[in-house]
C-alpha cells in the first residue's frame, strides 16, 4: 500500500505518520518510509538526532542515477537524460519494490531502527545555498513522484510518504499515486478548509481521502470535526504523554503508547488495508500517463528537446503481472 499524510502546517502531519510508520514496524511488516515535506523533520521524529538526520542522502541529488537504473532497457527513453519526473514505466523499464535491494535504495535509503525493526527512509532533502531565489521544492520532490511511478507494492507492503503541507501536494500528479490519503486536521476553521480544498481537488482522480483529526481536547472538539467532516472523519487522536517524551527524546518503548493512541493507528492501517483491496491499476496507469503528457506539453517538452509523449507504452499496464524478473 501507498500511503500519505497531507495536512496544513503545524497539524501534526509528521508527528502522526512517524507514528504510524511506528505501528507498521511493531507489526513487522515491510515498511519504506518517505520525507517529501518542504520541512525535513521525519528523520528527528523516528529517533533519528539532528547530526544523523542531516547526514541522510537527499533523492534529488542521485536523480541520475534514479533514471538510468528506472530507465532500463526501455526502448522509448532514448537517455535519461530526457526523463522528467512524471516518465511512466513501459516495457523493458526497471521498477521498485519494497523489499529488495537496489541501486536506488543503495544509493537515497538509510535503515532506521525502530524497536530493534528496521525500515527503509529516503528524504528529499533540504533547500541548499543553491536552490534560495532559483528553485522550487517541487523540483525536488521529483524524485520521490518518479520512484512511486515504478514501484509495485504488494499485500502487507507499505510505502509512506509524508507529503508537504496543504494544497501544495496537488503541484504534481503525485497526489494520485496513493491507496489512501490520510489528511491530518485539527479542530479549527483553518484545519477543515484544507480538508475541503483538498477534498475538491481530489475528488475528480478518485483519490481515496480519509480525516485524522488530531489534538482533539473533549467532546466539542470531536462533534466539530464530525460536523464539518462527515463520514470522512476516521478516527481522532488526544494528547500523547509518549509523543512529548519522543520530542525530547526520553520516549520508552513503543509499547508504551497510550492504548487509544494504539488503536487509533491500527484504525488507520485497517483503512490502508481495506484500500488495497480497491486498487485499480489500470486507472493508476492511466492517471500517470495523464500526468506526464500535460507535463509533457507544459514543459518538458522544451526542456529536453524531445518528445515525451512518444515514452508512453500503450499496452503497459503496471499491476501484479509485471512482478517478473526485471530486466539485467
């Protein structure tokens, strides 16, 4: 499953998908973990000290070498050169996957330990000197939108990404690559106009969107939120002893998270669950290769001097079947 938290800033977006990316790992499952946020704090937020998170390798900055292993030996990319973030695999194109090695986990993913289980975390990394006045933070999260082009994820497989805040997420078509969107909001009106910008924008792609509403202090706070959120709101999240020792790094075990903070994340992985059930890999395809031709025309086309509607495969359809042996 593909998973992102969404939210506006200050929501508690990275602290609830480091804790849900906690619970994945006390279940001992498969679980890669992304930090696609304009703020880098989800290496802090699993454990990690600010020396080690800083250290962690930014995707952007091995993009090369992401698109010519991604590349393959499809004969519609002519180089990597001419792949842009939104490239679809086709026939004879390299994909992911979440439990092997690779080159591309070799050279962007770091193993964290949580609880004695590892899981894989790739960062897009932070603005550089040279990205202030020139560069956008989307160019950066380019990377991550390539890879979760190419990946298959199977049952039981978890990819969680922790996206940038608010309406951002919608600058890119990766907002369509997940099996479910869980979207942190707090009991106030700014929280829920985000719920509603983003239910707006979603709603034409299908993209499955549940509510997570967090720091929910009594019964106001939680008939608020289902006023204004409906049957979307999932579940509600309180004050968290365990999460303010984290913060100061003086947290216990997992296992010592409160029990309705424990069961608020198996509720959130039960909807994850439930999702795959519904995934729809020919539209997953179909999106992308939407995507990719609006940038396509948009954009990269100029910027490659190429043109980048001829690496759409037609008959490619990412799913299960693809789980063959990749090409060397």
């Amino acid at each position: 499953m593909k998973i992102a938290f969404v939210g506006k800033g200050g929501s508690g977006k990275t602290t609830l998908s480091s804790l849900f990316i906690r619970h994945l790992a006390a279940c001992r499952v498969p679980v890669v973990a992304v930090d696609a946020d304009i703020n880098q704090h989800l290496g802090t937020a699993l454990g990690l000290d600010e020396e080690e998170a800083a250290a962690l390798p930014a995707m952007g900055a091995h993009l090369p070498l992401i698109k010519d292993y991604l590349r393959g030996t499809n004969p519609r990319i002519v180089s990597a050169e001419t792949m842009i973030k939104t490239t679809p695999p086709g026939e004879g194109s390299r994909l992911l996957r979440v439990r092997e090695d690779n080159p591309v986990y070799g050279a962007c993913a770091r193993p964290v330990l949580l609880d004695g289980y590892p899981v894989r975390l790739m960062v897009t990394g932070p603005f550089t000197e040279s990205d202030l006045g020139v560069a956008c933070y989307h160019s950066k999260v380019g990377a991550v939108e390539l890879c979760l082009n190419h990946l298959v994820d199977g049952r039981d497989e978890y990819v969680v990404v922790d996206m940038t805040a608010g309406s951002d997420s919608f600058a890119s078509g990766m907002f369509t690559r997940f099996d479910m969107t869980f979207l942190v909001a707090e009991p106030t009106r700014k929280g829920i106009s985000v719920y509603r910008q983003y239910k707006e924008y979603a709603r034409d792609f299908g993209v499955p969107l549940k509510v997570v509403g967090n720091k929910v202090q009594g019964r106001d706070d939680l008939d608020f939120l289902r006023a204004e959120a409906g049957e979307d709101l999932l579940v509600t999240v309180g004050h968290s002893d365990w999460v303010r020792a984290m913060e100061k790094g003086r947290a216990a075990g997992f296992g010592q998270l409160e029990p309705e903070n424990a069961r608020a994340l198996q509720t959130l992985r039960q909807a994850a669950d439930a999702s795959y059930e519904r995934r729809d890999w020919e539209r997953y395809t179909r999106q992308m290769v939407h995507f990719h031709l609006k940038n396509a025309e948009s954009w990269g086309n100029t910027k490659t001097g190429a043109d980048l509607a001829a690496q759409v495969d037609p008959a490619f359809v990412l799913g299960d079947e693809v789980l063959a042996p990749q090409p060397g």
